[in-house]
C-alpha cells in the first residue's frame, strides 16, 4: 500500500508538475527587498516590497524602490524604476507596469531609454521585452552622439537599432538640422531615411525632397521626390540628388535645374554634377542655358555647359585688365560695374558651352563649335566656324566677342578672315571683308562698321524702276582700313582710309563669279528661327 501510494505520488509529480515548472521559468522572479509585506486590500494576492526591489525574468532585471507584485505574474513598480535588459538596453522612470506573461512594460514620468551612445527621454514608453520594441506617443528626445532628435511619436527597435519617428521630427546636427514628417533612423549605420516633406538646413545650402537617405557619419546622402538644393546664389532640381557634403559634390539626375538667382541664368539637362568648393556646375544631355533680360531672353544649347563662378582677389580701386571689347566712344556704355564681394575681390561668373552651340534671342542668333561666356562682362566669345545673323546680316570669322547689354547689342569684334553678309536677292549679296572687323550697335541695329586690315567691300547701287528697287551697278572697293556708316540696316557711305581702290560697275558687264569675294559662304539654312531650333543641328 505503501509503496502504491508513492508510485502515485511520484506520478503526480511528474505528469502535474512538469507544466508548472515550464510555466515557473517564465515567472518573474524576486531577486530582493528589504521589506515584504501582503497587502490584501489589493487582492489578487498581492505583495508588497519596499526598499532596493530587484525582480528578475529571463534576461532582464527591474529595480525599483518599491513594488506591488501580484499572483498573476504582474507587478507595479514605484521611484527609480531600472530595467536592465541584457548588457545592452537600459529603462529608467518613476513608474513602471508590468506584465510577465506578455513581458510588456509601460514607464511613465522622466523616462529615460539608452542603449550604447543612444539615449531616449520622454514621458510614457511601452516596451516589449520579448521583441526589444519600445514606441512612445508623447514627445520624445533621443541624442545620438553629437545628433539630437526629437519627435511627437516613435518607435525603437533593440535588436536592429533602428528607430523610426513621426510628426514633427527634427533631427539637430552641428552641421546641419533635418525637419521632415517621417524619418527612420539607424543608430550604427548612422544613415537617416525620410519619407514626405522634408528640408536640410545648413549654414551652405537648404535641401528639399520628400524621399531620400542622409549618412551622418559620412555625410553623403540621396534625395528625390521634387528634390531641390538651395545655395546663397544658385537652386539645384533633379528627379534624384546625390550629394556629399564633406567634398562639397552634388549631383542631380532627370529634369535638372540650376538656377542662378542673382544673374537671373537657368541651365537645364538631363545629368549635372556641381562641384561646391570649386562653384563649378556641369550639365550635359539636352543642356540648355536660359538668360533673361529686360524686354528678351537668350536660349543657348550645346552638348556640355560648365558654369564656374571665380573670384579673383584684387583690391578695390586697383588697375583692372582692359576689357575684351573696349568700351569707346562708339560704343553705347551700359555703365556696368564689376561686382564687388565683401571681400573686395571681383566676382567673375563663366560659362563654358561645347560642342555643336547654338543660341537664339530675337534680336541676335549664332551658331558654333564652342563658346565662353563672361556673365559679369556679358561678353559672348565664340570658336569654331563661329556665326551670327543680327537681323539681314550674317556675319562670320575665326572667332568672335560679342558685348550683349541689358537692352540690346552693343558691339561685334570679328578676328581671323571676318564677313559681314547681307542678302539683296537669290543671286546678289552685299559684302564686307577684313582681317579684323567690329559692328557697333545702336537699338539692335548696326550703325557702324569698322574694318582694319585687308578690307574689301561689294554693294549694289539700285535705281526706281516703275515704282520698284532694281540693281543697275556693283560697287567693289579694296582698301586696308575702312569705315562704314549704315542708316536702317543701308550703308549710308563708306570711309576709305588707306589707298582705296574703288569701282562702280554695270551689274550686266560682270561675271556672277566676280560677285563674291574670296572665302564667301551664305549659311541661312543654318540660322535658328525659334528658341526649338538651337537642338537641331545641321
């Protein structure tokens, strides 16, 4: 009987007792307290410890300054709450409420959550003990290092150090402050992610987008969504922004923009990098420069456009280099300044286009291989069977300045074998040739041509026939240095200046080749009619 009784016994135990003691390693267990106390007008059986509490489940200890435990596997816990989960994550508050079965803790008032550099302060944290997931719905600070981050709700994931933020999130750095609605944020990586509204700010440039990434360590990043960067004198867009703010490097690719605010130049493409340190842009694909001025606007396109903004440091007041095309008594002065920064150097802006240029403003259109352009100066320099069409006239060269004002043309310089071409009929062409040639302008129209070296010259002297102009005599003149006068586009007279050799002949007794001089060539298939036609290229 006796030994029945103790099969029994040792059967019980066994077959009841395993699920307890499974069920006794997720108990929470108290590890200290200076006083223990039953307290049964709470109920639920519970306890009451007071002084240097210490519980314990699985990895985590909690301590406290004192505590109510009950049967169900849950506690309240009172003054200097500390959990310490693992060597890694550490939870502080004045109040904690614990669930042992479910191991979600909320902590309330001055609660303080860390785990390596990373410490986060709020007022209220859940917590889960079993996945390391803590989120807050009240505002909530985290500094990470030299970064400090607050936001209304949030959510922290231990075990990946990932922490995700929303509504009013704002991101403090010494270099920069992010503020977006949405942002994710790694702890170790140290990489920042941001979804809608979002805006960079540093004491260099503002950056806009609504989708995108930011390395603190390294400082590069990616944006898109109506991405933008903004600088004191320029706005990058692009369908995607890269950039890297430790080089100064941005890049931008798709419907890129960059805009110059203070000279009232944009340059589009499809690809730019811009070279921060350097105030260099380049665009390609597509590339187009828009200039607008008071009454027109020019539209350039080439293969490349490089844009470097230069600041050469000479005192203010100092003798400054003449300018390419000088500014004399027949040329219309603009009274144009250089601009004089803070530090009393000249700013000088470029931009460099190449290959296959061409330009189109209404009062002046060009084709050529490659140009530069002096912003500052507006002055046009063009390379590679340069030419221009200035409203009848065509001219050409082996190189170009042209001076554009605010309002018109000013002044053409022609260098190498200059032409300057204007159309009468099919056949008839009236010519200027020379080794150096400069227009001057007067409200878009050439009112003054000066030829040194090598001039030659063919016009068409016509009589009124029934009411109509018909041609009647060519004249051809041959002189080194000559001076033209024109009155509504029409040579009014011609000045010889040195040993002139002149002729007036009957149209019908010269040969159509004599009709153009040496090197002639009529390019009016190529000239640019519409701002569409800089982007075809013949």
């Amino acid at each position: 009987m006796k030994q029945r009784s103790f099969l029994f016994s040792v059967f019980y135990l066994i077959v009841f007792s395993a699920p307890l003691l499974s069920y006794s390693q997720k108990k929470v267990e108290i590890i200290n307290a200076n006083i223990l106390k039953f307290d049964k007008d709470l109920g639920n059986g519970a306890k009451r410890l007071i002084g240097n509490v210490q519980f314990k489940q699985d990895n985590a200890v909690m301590f406290c300054d004192s505590a109510y435990f009950y049967s169900n596997n849950a506690l309240d816990a009172f003054g200097h709450v500390h959990i310490q989960q693992g060597d890694s994550v550490n939870l502080y508050g004045d109040l904690l409420k614990y669930d042992g079965n479910t191991k979600k803790a909320l902590i309330t008032k001055n609660v303080v959550a860390s785990k390596g550099d990373m410490q986060l302060t709020t007022d209220v944290l859940n917590y889960d003990l079993a996945t390391s997931i803590g989120y807050y719905t009240t505002p909530a600070k985290i500094i990470n290092k030299e970064n400090v981050l607050t936001s209304a709700t949030g959510y922290f994931f231990s075990k990946t150090n990932d922490l995700t933020f929303k509504k009013n999130v704002v991101l403090t750095n010494p270099q920069f402050v992010i503020n977006c609605d949405t942002m994710r944020y790694n702890t170790s990586s140290k990489i920042t992610y941001f979804l809608g509204p979002t805006t960079i700010k540093s004491k260099d440039n503002l950056i806009y987008c609504e989708d995108g990434w930011y390395n603190t360590a390294s400082d590069q990043s990616r944006f898109s969504k109506h991405s933008y960067i903004v600088t004191k004198e320029q706005k990058m867009f692009g369908d995607s922004l890269y950039y890297d703010r430790k080089k100064g490097i941005g890049r931008a690719i798709k419907n890129v923009q960059i805009i110059d605010t203070i000279q009232k130049i944009n340059i589009k493409g499809e690809y730019a990098i811009h070279y921060e340190l350097k105030d260099l842009s380049i665009v390609t694909e597509n590339a187009m420069l828009t200039q607008m001025y008071e009454k027109d606007t020019l539209y350039l396109h080439a293969d490349t456009l490089k844009a470097i903004g230069n600041t050469e440091k000479k005192e203010v007041g100092a003798r400054q280099d003449k300018p390419l095309i000088s500014k004399n008594t027949d040329t219309t002065n603009t009274d144009k300044k250089p601009t004089v920064n803070k530090q009393g150097s000249i700013d000088k802006k470029q931009v460099f286009a190449y290959h296959k240029v061409k330009f189109f403003k209404h009062d002046l259109q060009g084709k050529c291989d490659s140009l530069i352009y002096e912003i500052n100066d507006s002055i046009m320099k063009l390379y590679g069977q340069p030419t221009l069409w200035s409203d009848q006239n065509q001219l050409t060269g082996d190189s170009m300045n042209v001076l554009v004002g605010n309002k018109s043309i000013q002044a053409i310089e022609i260098h190498g074998t200059g032409f300057i071409v204007s159309q009468e009929d099919s056949l008839h062409f009236n010519q200027i040739r020379g080794k150096y040639i400069k227009g001057f302008f007067k409200n878009n129209e050439m009112y003054r041509i000066n030829v040194v070296g090598n001039g030659q010259t063919i016009y068409y002297a016509k009589d009124k026939v029934k009411d109509k102009e018909e041609i009647r005599a060519v004249n051809r003149a041959d002189c080194s240095d000559l001076n033209i006068f024109l009155k509504n586009e029409k040579v009014e007279h011609i000045t010889f200046i040195t040993k002139p050799d002149a002729t007036l002949s009957p149209l019908e007794k010269l040969d159509i080749k004599d009709l153009k001089l040496k090197d002639f060539t009529w390019r009016a298939n190529h000239r640019p009619l519409t701002q569409k036609d800089i982007f075809n290229w013949e």
